[in-house]
C-alpha cells in the first residue's frame, strides 16, 4: 500500500510548491503516534474504528514528507525520492499536449 500512497503524497506535494519547515514539523510530531502505544496498529488492526487508517496516512505523510531529504529515504526496502516523481500539473499537461 505505501507503494502506491507514497508517490501520489510525493506528487501532491511537488504540485503545492514543494515541503515547507511546517510539513517537517508536522511530520515529527506523528514520531509520538508511532512510537507510542499505538505504533502497534501500524501493523494489527486497532480496535477502534479508523484508528489504523489513520496511523497509516501519518506514515504517508511522514515518507513521503522525508522523501525530499537529500537521497531520500528507504523504508521497509522501498526507496522513495522526491526527485523521482514528475508533479501531476506536469502530467496533466503532458496528456492535455498529446491529445
């Protein structure tokens, strides 16, 4: 699932202009979600509804957020880098000159 999340976050990003000091400081703080007694749901469904889906778009937000990191990052054995990923305005436009 990260493999298809992560790259859409990337995109979404890159469309917006790129990270910014506040989605950094965002993102660390997801580090008390992880790390907590809720990090678990990450990988057993919580019992409380949305609970996992939500942990699980904080880990999104966090790769794809430190994907713009020099090098980027690897995790669970993906690389995920920023710089690999054409924004999708671009995309958009590149389909919309071919039609």
């Amino acid at each position: 699932m990260l493999q298809l999340a992560v790259p859409l976050r990337i995109m979404s990003i890159q469309d917006r202009g790129g990270v910014t000091a506040a989605d950094f400081a965002r993102v660390a703080a997801y580090n008390e979600d992880f790390a907590g007694e809720q990090g678990v749901y990450l990988l057993f469904r919580a019992p409380q509804e949305g609970v996992t889906a939500q942990l699980f778009n904080k880990l999104c937000d966090a790769v794809a957020v430190m994907a713009f990191l020099p090098g980027g990052i690897t995790i669970f054995g993906d690389q995920y880098q920023a710089t690999s990923y054409i924004p999708l305005t671009a995309q958009d436009a590149a389909l919309e000159t071919e039609a």
